[in-house]
C-alpha cells in the first residue's frame, strides 16, 4: 500500500482509504457482520483512513467501526486515521454551534470507541449566503447551507476541542459549494483538508468543464472568471489535503448497476455514459469500477480516495487497484474521451 502526505498535517495516508456510507447500509445491502469483517480486512491490508458521518445509516457507519476499533490494541489505533462528521440538522443547531459541535464530538467518540478522533469535517455546503439544501431525496431531508464566517467559526472552535485532547485536525466538504466561498476558506488556512468530488464523469474539480450539469453530482466546481484556478490548484498552493470522494459516482461508474434506477434519473445518464468507456476498461483488463478507482488513485492532486465499499468483494477489489501497476496511458486515455465528451454535449 502507497502512502501520501495529508496537506499541511505530519499525518500519511494510505493512497485508498475506506468510505463510511457503504458499512452505514447506505450504498446497497449488506450485513453489520460483513461490514465489521471488512473493516478488519482493510485494517490487515495496510488501509489506514477511515472516512464516516453520524449521518451515514443513522450513526450505523460509526457503531460498525466503533465495534471494530473497541477490540484494537492501542498501538494498532494509533496507526490508523480516523475522520468523521458534523452536520447541523436546522440553524437553531447552528446559532448554538459550540454545544452542537461538542455534543456531536462526544456521540461520535462513543459510536466510535475511540478517546480522540484525528478529523472533524463540515458535513454541509457552503455558500455565500444561508438558505437550505436537499442532501436526501426519499423521504426529503433539508439541511442548513453554511456560510464562510459559519465555517471559520467551526474551525475556530475545533481549537478548543483540540486542546482538550479530542480532535486533531479539521476539513472542509467542498461538495457542490459556491466556488469563491470555497477558494476564500482554502485561502484562511484555517482548514486542514478538504473532501473533492473527482471521477472520470467529473474532472471539475481539476479546472475542466462537467460532462453533466447535474447539481445534485457536485458539477462544476470551478469557476475560470475568477483567476483562481482549480480547486486542485487552490488545494497544492495552501498546502490543503485532498479527500476524494464520489470515485463511483454513487455507483453509476459499473458494468451492471445494482438497483433499479428510473431511465431520466441521473445516475442512470451518467452510467451510460460510463459504459462508453468499456473498450478503455476492457483494454487493460479491468471492470469499469477498477478503471474508475484507477483513474483516481493515479491522480497526483489526491491524497486518498475513499470508495464507499459494502462488502468483502468490493474491498479486496479496492486494494486490488491500489496494488495495480498500470502505467499513465489510462489516465490519457480517459482524459482524451473526457475532452471529445464535453464537446459533444
């Protein structure tokens, strides 16, 4: 297993990492004891960070790690990296956002059994004014739009919980944000990683155009009239670490979906044009979500990529591609189709 400097931190991450949605029951089903299993085998593999939210299967995600990470020597926990969540679930949790945050830190250090955690994250987007959100479909569910003084106050008092031992460093989602919100809080330092929607469907986040302005997908995080750059740009210039996320576009980047998707939903658009890159994956061997993850890992920009794997199949398949010596021609390859797709549409 590779390992890549997180940003500004001491800390080094494996090149893979593992998403929490997966073992929180939200990408498919699955079982808790497949979930703790794989957990265990990611562990044996050399898989160091650990990616979850409270809001991942109601805290589910966090309890399966949690019953995992009780059961580790304490040496074996201190070579892991362990990163979750804060979401705000309306702006009355927010205007009282210390107690928020110090009651959803102490929750997660119990799901979690862990005396600290390493990474506390914005679980919202951010944007230059308040208002609300749509982060769940069935049923709807609304959460609140964090502005930038919202989000330099968060960082401000992750300080206090640092000092009393329990969090380590803080990140941002830069999800389907407003691009100068985004580039302003990369800009303040105050922020230590940042988690990047990046896959061969969406290279925004890289300074391209996306293939599909779907907002929902985290299009176009990026905004040339603003002489900024990338976020990739932005993130190597402050020194800020890369999460990348959404490496599968929530599972549209496969040879064979595993739900039922209705044909004008975007997934389902975005798996089509996925399929076009069969021949790509077929060439060297791979299925189209090795290609995908693939595509990620090679991507220099990234510190670790962090797939929301379910089960044992798709686990050893991650560390698979993390092992995989395929050489540079895929990345140009992809990235070439990418250039001819933009402009088609």
């Amino acid at each position: 297993m590779k390992y890549n400097q997180l940003g500004q931190t001491e800390i080094k991450v494996s090149e893979v990492g593992l998403g929490g949605a997966g073992i929180g029951h939200a990408w498919g089903l699955t079982s808790d004891e497949e979930c703790q299993y794989l957990i265990n085998c990611a562990i044996d593999n050399g898989i160091n960070f650990y990616d979850t939210s409270p809001v991942y299967g109601n805290e589910k995600s966090e309890i399966n790690l949690g019953n995992v990470f009780k059961k580790l020597s304490s040496t074996r926990r201190e070579k892991l990296i362990i990163a979750t969540k804060i979401r705000f679930h309306n702006f009355e949790q927010l205007d009282k956002i210390e107690d928020s945050m110090r009651s959803s830190i102490d929750r997660s250090l119990s799901n979690l059994n862990l005396d600290y955690i390493d990474l506390i994250q914005i679980h919202h987007q951010v944007g230059n004014s308040r208002g609300e959100y749509k982060f769940r479909d069935n049923p709807p569910e609304f959460a609140p739009i964090m502005t930038y003084s919202d989000c330099i106050n968060f960082s401000e008092l992750i300080n206090r919980f640092r000092a009393e031992g329990k969090v380590r460093f803080t990140g941002l989602t830069g999800w389907n944000a407003d691009f100068s919100t985004i580039c302003n809080l990369l800009k303040s330092k105050n922020f230590d990683t940042i988690q990047v929607l990046y896959n061969v469907l969406n290279q925004s986040a890289g300074g391209k155009l996306p293939i599909l302005n779907e907002k929902d997908q985290g299009s176009g995080l990026n905004d040339n009239s603003l002489n900024e750059g990338s976020i990739f740009d932005l993130c190597q210039k402050y020194n800020v670490g890369v999460i990348g996320i959404r490496s599968h576009a929530a599972g549209a980047i496969v040879n064979q979906l595993d739900r039922t998707i209705h044909l004008k939903d975007s997934l389902y658009q975005m798996h089509k044009n996925a399929r076009e890159l069969d021949d790509v994956a077929k060439k060297y061997d791979l299925s189209l979500a090795e290609m995908a993850l693939i595509f990620c890992i090679k991507n220099p920009n990234i510190s670790t990529t962090v797939p929301g794997v379910k089960n044992r199949q798709e686990l050893l398949q991650s560390i698979k591609c993390a092992n995989s010596a395929i050489n540079d021609e895929i990345t140009i390859e992809i990235e070439e189709w990418y250039k001819r797709k933009i402009i088609q549409e």
